[in-house]
C-alpha cells in the first residue's frame, strides 16, 4: 500500500511546479491531467470566473453558463424557454451572485466543462443573435407591410356603403349626385369616417375620395379616389386614381 495518500506528506506548498495533487487519492499529478494516471479518478476542471462571468453576461439568457457548469439539464430548460426572458432575468441574478462568489468557492461549487463546450456555447449563441437578427430583418417589414395593406383594406371597405348610395341614386335617376346633398339621408353612412378612422367625401359627379387616417403611419393622409363610370349603362367603379402608393393597393385599384 506505498500508493496511499501519505498524511506525512510535504504540503502542496512544495509541489513540484506544473503539478497538483489528485483530488482521491492525493497523489503528485500533472496539473493539467484530467484523469489520475495513479488512481483513474476524472480530476475536476477548475472554473475560470471570467470565463463563467462572460458566459452568465453574454450568453446567460440561453444556459450558457450552465453549460460552462457542466449543469446540462439546467442549460436545456434556459435554452427551452429563452423566448419567455424568464431565464434572461435569472441568469442576470445569477451573475451577480457570481461577482460576489470567490474563485475558490466556485471550484470547490462547480466544475468548468471542456474547452470545445464552451467554444460551442459561444458559436451557439453567436448564430443565435445572427439568425434572430436576420429573421426581424425580414420579419418587421413584412409585417410592416401587412399592416399598411390591412389598413387600406379597411379604408377601402369604409367606401362600400358610399358605392351603394351613389348606385341606388342613380338607377333612381339617372344622375349622378354633386355631394352627400343628393343622396338618400337614409343611404349615406355617418360622417363619422370609415374604419380605423380613414375618412371619405363625396365630390361632384359622384367622385368618392378616402383619405388614409393620421393613425395610418407613413400612409397617413393618402388618397384613393373611386370614380363611378356610368358609359355602359350600367356602374363601374374606377379606383386607379389617388396618392396611395400602386404596392399598397389590392391588384383592382392598381393603374394598368
Ligand atoms: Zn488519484
């Protein structure tokens, strides 16, 4: 039994440089020895505090640091629920809790994972924000886009009841009206405006015009104008004219 730990040892004080004792067996190792060549125990890799405080900083909100702690499991669920900012806030008190934990403390805590792990977790985390970025990139607009169509959409359809009045006008005679004067009281819808607030007039020879509300964003105060064309015999709507951009109109309403 000459490999048993010797209580008579010199201190680790006076350990050769470059070399540590085994955390089992106690035995002279190399410090970079992952595993005890004497008594085949995995030695622990010590945790760098700037390397687990980097990692609870920048990468915190996705399990980084537990990954860095060789806590999978607990790394899993961050990743898991990244999108609620509920492991954000929980790693942001962990960081500090961090700062004020001493390295020792952490070693004697926590193992620190293999290199490559937290090579993964930085590459991780770095395609992560790329990809989010590059998604917003293409999401915000379009749905940017969508809102503006959405809008006139609803612009649109605030001059449905307007077309009616005009039609039952003229099939009752035969004219068209100069303005809301002329219609039927009962026919013309409120002047309270379309939906989410675009407005419409009546100008003469049955010109309708709807105007983008000031809630409309950068479609604020553009127009559609709906010009009833009567030629055939029967009513047809042109919607071509107006300031409205031709990429927001629905395909009816654009110029040929
Ligand atoms: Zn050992």
């Amino acid at each position: 039994m000459t490999q048993a730990a010797n209580p008579y040892a010199a201190p680790a004080a006076q350990l050769t440089s470059g070399n540590k004792l085994c955390e089992s067996c106690g035995a002279e190792i190399l410090v970079k020895a992952e595993i005890c060549p004497k008594c085949g125990v995995r030695q622990r890799r010590p945790v760098s505090k700037a390397v687990l405080l980097l990692l609870t900083f920048f990468t915190g909100g996705l399990g980084g640091h537990k990954f860095y702690l060789g806590k999978h499991w607990q790394g899993l669920l961050y990743l898991l629920f990244f999108w609620t900012y509920i492991p954000a806030l929980v790693a942001l008190v962990e960081f500090v809790i961090y700062i004020f934990t001493s390295s020792e403390r952490l070693n004697e805590k926590y193992s620190a994972a293999p290199a490559g792990v937290v090579i993964a977790i930085v590459v991780v985390a770095f395609v992560g924000v790329v990809m989010i970025g590059i998604l917003a990139a293409v999401a915000i607009p379009a749905y940017q886009d969508y809102v503006q169509r959405a809008r006139v959409a609803g612009a649109i359809a605030s001059v449905a009841p307007w077309r009616q009045a005009i039609e039952m006008h003229y099939f009752d005679t035969r004219k068209l009206p100069a303005g809301a004067a002329d219609l039927r009281k009962d026919a013309v819808p409120g002047e309270a405006g379309g939906r989410q607030g675009s407005s419409v007039s009546l100008g003469p020879n049955g010109v309708l015009t709807v105007t983008m509300s000031s809630q409309s964003g950068a479609l604020a105060g553009k127009t559609i104008v709906f010009q009833p064309d009567v030629a055939s015999g029967a009513m047809r709507w042109d919607c071509t004219a107006g300031t409205l951009e031709r990429r927001y109109r629905p395909a009816s309403c654009r110029a040929q």
